[in-house]
C-alpha cells in the first residue's frame, strides 16, 4: 500500500467525519494539546472533556501550574484516574517554565527531555502542536497499520521500534500533510478500526487493507483481559486519596485507617501513593499530597 493511497484516503475520511473535540480546534495552544495528551492515556474522551476544560481554565499556561503546588494538581486531577500523571504534568510545567521561558518547546528532543513526556506524546505535540512529521503512535495507530499493511489482527501490547517505521512509511513527505494524516489514521482506529468490533465497510481503505483481503475476522473477544479494580490496591488507593484530596490539612492516620477494613491492603496502598510522590507524611500520624503545606521538617 502506497503512502499516497493510504494517507490520503483515511486523510479525505477524517477531514469529513472526524469528531468535534476542543483540542482539535485551529488555534488551541501547544500546552492546551499537551495537557489533552496526558489526559487521554488511558482514558475516555468523555471523561477527559470537563476535566481538560477545567485544568486549562485554571491554569491557561505552563507558568500557572508551575506556580502552583503539587497537591492542587492533584485535586485537580479529581477521578480522572492514575493520578501521578497529574503530578509528572506538573513537573512538565515546571521545566517548560524554567528552561523555555513558558513556551513548550517544538522540537523533538526537547520535548522528550521533559519530565513525563515519552515517545508518543513527544511526537503527538510535535505534530499536533506544531505541524511536524513524526509518527504518532498509540494503540489504535498501531491496529490499523498492522491491520492495513501487515494483514494482522492486533499489533500486541506494546509499541516497538518497527511499529514507528511502518507507520512513517505511510506519511506523506509535507509535514503539515503527514500531520492531518496522523491525527487520521489515530482517528479512524478509534471509532472505526476498534478491536473488538471494526466496522470494515465503512472504512476509507477496506478495498486496499490486507486484513480485510485476507478474509479475517476481528477476534471474537478482547484483545487484553479487563483490569479488575473492585477490591484492588487500586481501588483502596482512590479512597484514600479522596479523603486527602478533601481535607484542608493534615489528615490523621485514624481517619485513613476508616478507609478500609484490610490493614495490610491499606498500608501497602498508603505506602504505594508516598513511593509514587502523591502523599507525604506530616509528623508521626498524619499525611497529605504532596507539597500540601509548608515543607515537612527533615528529622535532625
């Protein structure tokens, strides 16, 4: 499949069915786009929509969070789920205000130099951002390469070198071009070329893709076990920092142990968010997030 068949009709597809979201919307700011990118991992567009909305409202810019403390980000962050992201955004914020004068940065590695931003999200901005041709590749990019060009039904667990190589392959040379075509391609494995349920015939590319060719069928269960989270550490990690995330202080240790029943689960989970930097001890018995309050004297 050739880069001018493929980037273009998902291209053409995408510029006349793509949804409506805000951080598409032409002049959004590169830390408004970086902000969308961490909140989407792992993470539905519905849920992600008020919480980007309120996050940017508070903080428009990169020196707003950088002035603000950790806890804020986390209270911030709310149920928006794997909350040291909010903490490592911070962190981003910080260095973008100490080392670019505010702005976030537009090249690649400077962008991967930045607390928290990893491959994909490095290039997503470069792109995204900023009109760059780089390949962007998540879950759903990978899916629909493997799918289109390889005749595969999943593209497994994890983004490998060769999957950023396929995907450039298919990018067209213009770099405002191979940006429309990569938001494209993500766009068309998220609503359209799903795991469980593609819905082939209305695909751009269903007469060019191998799989489709090969006579393949979807599989008929999900690719990844669901992530149980009733009764988990997981879970007794949110409950307690809903409670620290409400509190106006130091929360004693009393009140946390009202939590949950499981001693042994809520140590371990308490101790699970202070080596995640999310919770610090005040004291002998009490905690709050970090950064919540005057610096906790070092024991002499």
């Amino acid at each position: 499949m050739t880069e001018s068949t493929f980037a273009g009709q998902v291209s053409r597809w995408y510029e006349r069915n793509a949804r409506d979201l805000p951080w598409r919307k032409p002049g959004t700011s590169p830390w408004a786009i970086l902000v969308s990118e961490v909140m989407l991992q792992q993470t539905p567009v519905v849920r992600v929509l008020p919480a980007w909305q309120a996050w940017l409202d508070r903080w428009p810019t990169p020196a707003a969070l950088a002035a603000d403390s950790p806890a804020e980000a986390i209270r911030m962050w709310g149920r928006l789920g794997y909350p040291r992201r909010a903490v490592r955004l911070r962190d981003c914020a910080v260095a973008i205000a100490e080392r670019h004068g505010g702005a976030v940065p537009d090249r690649l590695e400077q962008l991967l130099a930045l607390p928290g931003v990893g491959t994909y999200t490095a290039r997503a901005v470069a792109a995204f951002a900023y009109g760059q041709r780089h390949p962007v590749v998540d879950t759903n990019v990978r899916r629909v390469v493997c799918r289109a060009v390889a005749g595969e039904p999943d593209a497994g667990p994890a983004t490998r070198p060769a999957d950023l190589v396929a995907t450039e392959e298919l990018l067209p040379i213009e770099p405002a071009a191979a940006a429309l075509a990569s938001a494209a391609i993500m766009e068309l494995g998220a609503v359209i070329c799903t795991a469980r349920s593609p819905r082939c015939t209305a695909c751009p590319v269903e007469a060019t893709c191998a799989w489709r060719a090969s006579g393949q069928v979807a599989p008929a269960g999900p690719t990844r076990r669901p992530q149980r989270y009733a009764g988990t550490d997981r879970q007794v990690r949110g409950l307690l920092l809903g409670v620290l995330r409400e509190a106006t202080g130091p929360v004693p240790h009393q009140r946390l142990d009202q939590v949950w029943a499981d001693d042994v689960q809520r140590a371990r989970a308490l101790a699970g968010l202070i080596t995640d930097g999310l919770v610090e001890p005040v004291g002998e018995a009490s905690f709050r997030l970090i950064g919540d309050g005057p610096p906790t004297p070092v024991p002499g």
